[in-house]
C-alpha cells in the first residue's frame, strides 16, 4: 500500500482558427490532492499496482469557443470541475 500527496499546474489557450499555435494564458490551472494505491509483485522483475486519486482544483481553467464577431451573446465556455478524481492500472518491469 501506498499514498502520496499530488500537485497539478497548467495553462493552455486553444484558438479554433489557429488550432497548432498554443499560447499561454494569463491565468493557470492549479491543483492539489492526494493518491492511494497498492502494488502487487508478479515476479523478481514485474508487479501490477493500481491507484486512484482525487484533485481540489485551486484556480480553475476555462476554455472558451471564440465567434465570428457577429455574435452579441457571450461565447460558449467550459471550465473545470472543483474536484477532479481519476483511476490507474499500471504494469511495472525492473531490469
């Protein structure tokens, strides 16, 4: 069994019109949570492990979908979810 504390930083900016080019946006994403999981050995060289996780979202991210110009009402948007929790199997070989 293990556990561990986590820690999550970003910030993307997608234009549709310029989808290749990426630019930083003044706000970022932060996040802190937690991960427990357990591991299992196979062998002298492979174990599985498995762990879930759960994320506070600090400052959010939020991606909005820019119109033509012509539109008056407010662009269509996503943000992030205050909590974000996710699941992993893994496979690990030691050489």
């Amino acid at each position: 069994m293990f556990a561990c504390g986590l820690g999550t930083v970003g910030a993307v900016r997608f234009v549709p019109r310029d989808p290749w080019n990426m630019r930083v946006r003044s706000k970022a994403l932060f996040g802190m949570g937690a991960r427990l999981g357990s591991a299992w050995p196979l062998s002298d060289r492979w174990s599985v492990h498995a762990h879930a996780e759960a994320i506070w979202i600090v400052e959010d991210a939020l991606l909005r979908r820019q119109g033509d110009g012509s539109e008056t009402p407010a662009p269509p948007s996503w943000s992030s979810p205050p909590l974000a929790a996710s699941v992993g199997l893994g496979v690990t070989a030691v050489y």
